[in-house]
C-alpha cells in the first residue's frame, strides 16, 4: 500500500435487512472508494444504515478483498468473530452447562453459544455470566422456538422489565452483552440492535480504606492463610481472580516481584512484593505447604472466590469498619495510597495493568494528596480572614 492510500479504510459490518443477511461497506467519503464501491456487482444503498450493501455471500466477499486489497485497508474487526479474546494457553470448556441436565420445561443455550464461547477462550466467569443472562432472556421468550424471530422491538420490551424489577445498570448491561453476543458473534449476525439504548453510565467513586483501617484488618487476624490473603489483596493491588490463580513460582522472593499471569483480557504483568507480606508467606509455605496454587482448598486445588470475600468482609468486622469491604476494595486503597506517596501514575497503571492512564486516573478523585495545600475557609486564620462587621 503507497503512503498515498494508507489514510483509506473500508468497514466490512454484517446487516439483516429483510431477513436477510447483508454486507455493509461503511467508508469514510472519498472519490477514489465511492467509484470502487459503486463498481461493485450487485451494490446498493442502506439509507437506514448509511452503508453500501451487498448480499452476504463467499463471492461478493472474494470480490471485495480482490476490489480493495491493494487500494485501502479493510477492517474486519466487526465481520470475524472467531479471535480469541484471551491469548492463555488454558483452553476454556463449559462443559459443566453444556451437559446439564435439563429441568422441566427450561430451556438451554443452543450449542453454538458454549461453542463459541470456548473458540474466543472467553474468561469462565464472563461465559458463565453470558450463560445465565441469556437463558433468563430465550426463557422469558420460551414461545419463540427460533431465536432469530426474537426482534428489536422484543429485546427492548424484556430490557424494560430488568428496570421495572429493579435490576442494577450493570446487571442490564450484562443481559444486553449476552443478547448482542449470539446474535452477533455466535450467529454472524448485524449489529442489528442500534436502537437499543444501555443505562447511562454512572461515574461513581472507588471505596477507599484508610491506610490504618487496611493495618488493622491484617492485625486483627490470626489465621496466617486469611492474613496472608488478605495482605496480599492489599500490598499487590491484586484482583480476586489473579490471586486465586497465583502459583508458588510466581512469588519471585529475590526480585521482591509477583507475576500476574493471565490477568483480565489475558495479560500478564508484574506487581510489588511486600517484605512485611513476604516473611508471613513463608511461615505460612511451611505450615499450609500447598501443591501447585499458593492458596488452596483443604481437598487441593484452587481456593475458593467465595471463601476470599468472607474472609475479606469478616476481617473488615473485626477491625470495625461499618460499611462493607469487598477484595476489589483492597485493590482500590492500594492504588490510591501509591498515589497519595507520590508514585507516578503511569507506574501505578502498569502494577493494577489497565490498558490506559484514563481508567487509573479515577484514583485522583478520591487521593487526599490533591486536597492537602487547601486550607478549608473554616480553619483560616482569624486574622487572615476578611470578615466585614459593617451594618446594613
């Protein structure tokens, strides 16, 4: 490609339009393209879409990559579904769900759903979500025996009874990912739901422990696994799942490191290893003396999620702490502690492994660091204040 057609892009999207399904050639303005795309066999318009269309077949999309391949790039990102979302090398199975056995007159996912799900090696909890949300949807619709006929106006009417029962904005979001996901990717079908309007998002604050409250969480408790757990949530800025998943190897003592291996979106990363946390880990190495994950059951294997919250929240309840404490709580007070110490944010967004400094950057909001050089108006000094004592 000359660097006089790099700029040039076209967009291959799917389309139902008539029950049919249609490519669409989205593109931004220009002489060249529209002449290319109008001399394309077979094209039409979409006022409703704004794209140039074309039945969706093996031939007019050899003619597209034959027309284009040499002219523009061609983004597929919305055309080819099958790319895995995670690059781990653990293969994801649902075969827990697949071979459930079937109660009553409820009905399952179709097998292409679970298939599709382990192709793109989606995180188990995510399919699991996606599995739940969308047989709470085709069961609420159990009188359509072909999903495909489930339309807009049908998926809008259910979305208004989550709201109307009081389902959380994330609860609703989920249940729309989990519709658009097989009708999307598994099916290969349009992004058919334009209209389908998510909750506005809420810009809500992290809850935040003080550094104290997180001391007196640890040293209130005198399990050394729980307190181990527990400051290791803390000290690593770890999510819930990535300790669960830590092997014995991947505490690196001597480089005071803890690799994160497969974190979300399938990234591995590396994050701090307290010395303080370090000599209770190996006390608790000789005395739990664990197989393969740090943390284990007492049947081995992994821990349990459910057991780190309970841990979690009963320690918050001995160190008195009156509102609830979650593990993801740990991992926002200790992001917003390295702020508030001075630490860079771009290193803070490299120990959490966020993709972008814009999603680190909500800990400024609640770091009191950006707040210490004001002096509240309240605790001026009475000399510095201008008070007027004049009548009126």
């Amino acid at each position: 490609m000359t660097s006089q057609t790099k700029y040039r892009q076209i967009t291959l999207k799917h389309l139902l339009i008539a029950n049919k399904k249609m490519i669409g050639i989205q593109f931004y303005p220009d002489k060249v393209l529209q002449a290319m795309v109008k001399s394309l066999p077979g094209i039409k318009w979409s006022t409703r879409y704004q794209m140039a269309i074309l039945p969706n077949n093996s031939q007019h999309l050899t003619r597209i990559f034959n027309t284009f391949k040499d002219v523009c790039g061609i983004n597929c990102h919305y055309f080819f579904f099958n790319r895995p979302v995670s690059h781990s090398s653990t293969p994801l199975s649902v075969d827990q769900f697949r071979k459930r056995p079937v109660k009553g007159n409820w009905r399952h996912c179709p097998d292409d759903f679970y298939q599709k799900l382990e192709i793109r090696k989606y995180a188990l909890n995510t399919a699991r979500s996606y599995i739940h949300l969308f047989e709470r949807f085709i069961n609420y619709y159990r009188e359509e025996t072909d999903l495909i006929n489930i339309h807009e106006f049908k998926i809008k009417a259910y979305l208004q009874t989550l709201v109307q029962a009081g389902k959380s904005d994330s609860y609703i979001n989920q249940s729309i990912n989990a519709i658009k996901f097989y009708y999307e990717v598994v099916k290969e079908m349009p992004n058919r739901f334009y209209a389908i309007e998510r909750p506005i998002k809420k810009e809500s604050l992290p809850k935040v422990l003080s550094r104290g409250e997180v001391l007196q969480m640890i040293a209130t408790t005198p399990n050394l696994k729980h307190r181990c757990i527990i400051s290791l949530l803390y000290s690593a800025g770890l999510r819930r799942g990535e300790l669960l998943d830590l092997k014995i190897e991947d505490i690196e003592s001597q480089r005071g490191m803890i690799k994160v291996t497969n974190g979300k979106g399938g990234k591995d990363r590396y994050t701090l290893l307290s010395q303080n946390t370090l000599q209770d880990l190996r006390a608790y190495y000789r005395t739990y003396q664990p197989n393969t994950y740090l943390f284990e059951g007492s049947a081995g294997g992994k821990y349990s999620g459910t057991s780190i919250a309970k841990i979690v929240t009963r320690a918050a309840k001995k160190a008195k702490i009156r509102w609830r404490v979650t593990p993801h709580v740990l991992r926002h007070s200790f992001a917003t502690h390295l702020l508030e110490a001075g630490t860079d944010i771009r290193y803070i967004q490299l120990l959490l492994g966020h993709n972008s400094t814009k999603t680190t950057e909500i800990y400024t909001h609640v770091a009191n660091s950006s707040f210490k050089q004001i002096i509240n108006p309240l605790d001026l000094d009475k000399n510095t204040m201008d008070i007027s004592t004049t009548s009126v």
